[in-house]
C-alpha cells in the first residue's frame, strides 16, 4: 500500500516527537518507495536491499535534519540519492554520463512531489484495485506479472484494472476541461 505525502510527514513529525510506533510505522512504509526508486536507477536488483537498508538507517541517524516546514519525500530522496552515490562510488561503478542526471537531479524536486500529490489526489477517485494497478506498472515500474503477483491476482486481473483505471481517469479529466 502506497502512503500520501501528508501521511509520512506526519509519521516523521510524530517520531521526531518521540513517538516510536510512528517512526517505526515510516520506516516500514518507505521500504517498497525506496525499492522502486533504486530499481529504477539501478541495472541489476542484487544490491537494491542493501540500499534500502543503508537508507534506512540513515533516515534514523540524520532524522534530525529534517525540516517541518518542507515535504518529507524531498528529504527522503535526496538522503536516497546520496545513499545511491555512496555505493557507486564504493563499488567504483562507472555510469555513463546520460544517466547522471537522473540519479543527480535536484531541481523540480519540489514540483515532481507536488506532481505526485495530483496523481495521489487521481488516483484516490479510483477503486483500490484500479489504483494499486495503475500505480504499480505506470508508476513503479513493475511488470504486470510483479504487479499481479505483489497484489496476488492474476496478470489479466492487472490488465483489466489498469485499463478501466485509466479509461475512468480520461473520463473524469475530459469533464473538467
């Protein structure tokens, strides 16, 4: 299950606050957002848990850092980003140069997760299933046969979400315009 901005913001709050569950509650919901973003940069899934763990204890180490008034995916992926340095340079990686943007970039942070929160907000309009769907191929990148099996339905299942999602959100945005 997919957690919005304002949920995982307010868990960092409350475990800066000290209330232990919450933090413990963050950590656990970031595991598969921190997969997909380094399945998404990385070619070869053998050290992908190694970094989400190496993120995750440094969310717990550098919490400190994080500021209130700012979103938390922000924060979250530039420690992610830094985490994904670190190990290239560890393992003396070399990325072709095409591809460094995608790992560095910075600006527009800002506005992709204000863009995340839109698609959140689209998506919320859509059943659970239709949603989950969606989310899982168009924006995590997952196979239909990883979406099914992560969801535990059928590929076809997946399929059909998807497109009655989509054709369901063309709907609703072609009566707006």
């Amino acid at each position: 299950m997919r957690h919005s901005e304002a949920e995982l913001r307010a868990w960092m709050t409350a475990g800066l606050d000290g209330d232990a569950a919450a933090h413990a509650a963050l950590l656990r919901a970031l595991v598969p957002l921190l997969r997909g973003f380094f399945r998404r940069r990385m070619r070869g899934d053998e050290d992908i848990e190694d970094l989400v763990q190496e993120t995750l204890i440094a969310i717990h180490t550098k919490r400190g850092t994080y500021d209130r008034d700012r979103p938390f995916t922000a924060w979250l992926y530039a420690v992610a980003r830094y985490r994904l340095i670190d190990h290239l340079r560890r393992r003396r990686i070399s990325v072709p140069i095409e591809e460094v943007e995608a790992i560095l970039i910075t600006e527009g942070f800002e506005e992709a997760v204000t863009a995340r929160v839109d698609v959140d907000r689209l998506l919320s309009g859509l059943s659970g299933k239709q949603a989950r769907a969606i989310r899982d191929t168009h924006l995590d990148g997952l196979s239909v046969a990883e979406a099914a099996e992560s969801a535990q339905i059928g590929q076809s299942d997946v399929k059909v979400s998807v497109h009655r999602g989509l054709k369901a959100l063309a709907a609703r945005l072609r009566g707006r315009e």
